[in-house]
C-alpha cells in the first residue's frame, strides 16, 4: 500500500465500487498521488482533473514508474524555460547555447544543450571549455531527460561529474480569483533583488528582467520583506521561480500564498500552464507542489568539469 511518503509519484489504485454491477465490482485509476490521508486520497490522473478516493473503498495501490515524457514536450518546455532565464551573455554553437551570468544561477552559467552539435563531441567541448576558459567560468552543461541521456554518459566518461538534479513540475491554470495580500510589480524591487541576487542583484535583475511578461509578487510584515517570488511568461507558461520566505516568517502559508498570486497574475496575462522547477533532494517542497496540483514531467541534472 501506499504513505505519505509517495506523495508526488506516480501510483495505481484500485477502487472498490460502491453500487458494482455483477462482474464490475472494481475500478482503477492511475495517475499523480496529491494527497493521502486515513479518510480521503487524491489522484490526478493524465486527463487532469482530479480524483477524490475514499480511503475506506482502496482495495489495492502502488507506485509506478513514471511515465515517459515525449521529447518533444521536454524540448518545448526547455525552450519556453530558458526564455524566461535569460543570461546577460550567450552564444551559439550549433544549436547548443551558452550562457554566462556572473555566477548567478548554474541555469544561466550553463550550456544548454538539446541537439547534438555538429562537428562531433570532441570539438563542441573543446569550444565550450574555451568560451567559459575566456569568463574565468567552470564549464557546465544542462542536460534536461531522456533528450540528453547519451550526452550525459560521454561526459561521465570523460569525468564530468553530476550535480543539482532538478524536477520540472507542471501544472494546468484555470481563472483564478486571487484575494491576498501579495502585490504584484513588473519589474524586481531592491530589498528582492538583495535576498535573491546571490550577491550579485545587479546581474539578477538582468537575468529577471521587467516590464510585459515579468511578475514580482511580494508580502511585507513590519517593514520586512517577508515572502516574494517571480513569474515570467513564455508562449503560455509562467515560469514561477525564486520563492522564499524570511525564517521569521515561515509556516504561515507565505509562500503558497506567493505562488497562488502568481498563477493568478499568469493566467490574467494569458498563461495557461504554469511550470516550477525543485532540486529533487527537497522532498517537502516537490510533496507541497504535488498537493497544490503541479504534476513531475521529467528531471535534468547538470555535468561539470
């Protein structure tokens, strides 16, 4: 049987019927475990509407592998990603792109990599050390799913070492009515750029940006900025990142009042999915995001020199 502890994972239930016809006495549902809990589960299937379980009516329940997300949704959110990252300096080669923030983010001080670049292996890397070489930078590539999985076994063979695997989570948005406190701006104020500029806000409000397209949702407490966090929109995602609450401020909700705030001002602006990216070491956070409806679609992990 299934715990809490599979919040987030794909699971397979079986359901007890309660008015079973003669030969129908059972149903199965597979999809994304949202919540369990001694009276109710939740299940979010593939068709994204989610199931309400009675606890009382599970026969039978256990977790499944995930399934594969198509290459082509994993480009495309790539894609619509790093538009919303961008890095004041990048460069093209051959369909993989470099990117140079200053040290702010391994996102945008990597190379993303989606395509195999022409003239083999051998000669991209060696264009890559020398780009980052010339910026005092540590080579690293991104390399998002099973559209880099060879890449990412070369470059183990060659002695790149893995970092920061990262869970992409995607969540549909519908209209939401938004009533909290969180005020939303179009362009980063100081006292965010200072918690989140890694020592280097200057750099993070490039990398932000501001103006169409660009949220910062903050609450302030006493003349602190307590909770904030970004939204940036591509196509029709809002990319919600750098949500944080101050320490004295924290299991108050801040931050799932951040989010939520964020995908109302998304939706407004003509986003219709809205897409959160969590370090797979943090299992709360990937377990919250999981009961707030946002479903894994594929992992990527860094390699670096």
């Amino acid at each position: 049987m299934l715990g809490p502890e599979h919040v987030g994972r794909r699971v397979a239930v079986r359901i007890r019927l309660k008015n079973g016809e003669p030969g129908r006495r059972f149903t199965d549902i597979t999809g994304e475990l949202i919540e369990i809990g001694p009276e109710l589960w939740r299940v979010l299937p593939a068709s994204g509407a989610v199931v309400t379980i009675e606890a009382a009516a599970v026969v039978a329940a256990r977790p499944i592998p995930p399934k594969p997300t198509p290459f082509s949704e994993i480009l495309e959110l790539e894609r619509l990603l790093a538009a919303t990252w961008p890095a004041p300096e990048s460069a093209e080669l051959g369909g993989w792109v470099l990117r140079y923030a200053d040290g702010f983010s391994r996102r945008a001080n990597s190379v993303l990599a989606l395509t195999a670049p022409p003239g083999g292996l051998e000669a991209a890397l060696e264009a890559v050390e020398a780009w980052y070489d010339e910026r005092g930078a540590r080579p690293l590539v991104a390399l998002p799913g099973g559209v880099a999985k060879r890449l990412s076994e070369e470059l183990a063979a060659r002695g790149w070492e893995a970092e920061a695997e990262t869970a992409v989570m995607v969540k549909p948005l519908g209209a939401i009515a938004y009533e909290g406190e969180a005020v939303i701006a179009d362009a980063p104020g100081e006292a965010l750029l200072d918690q989140v500029g890694q020592g280097r806000p200057a750099i993070a409000a490039q990398v932000f940006g501001s103006g169409p397209g660009r949220g910062y949702a903050e609450i302030w407490r006493g003349g602190e900025l307590a909770a904030r966090g970004r939204g940036a929109i591509a196509g029709d995602l809002v990319a919600i990142t750098s949500i944080g609450t101050l320490p004295a401020f924290r299991r108050q909700g801040l931050g799932t009042e951040i989010l939520r705030a964020l995908e109302a001002w998304g939706y407004a602006d003509g986003a219709r999915r809205a897409a959160l990216q969590v370090e797979t070491d943090n299992e709360a956070a990937i377990a919250m995001y999981g009961r707030l409806g946002y479903a894994e679609r594929y992992r990527y992990c860094y390699r670096g020199r």
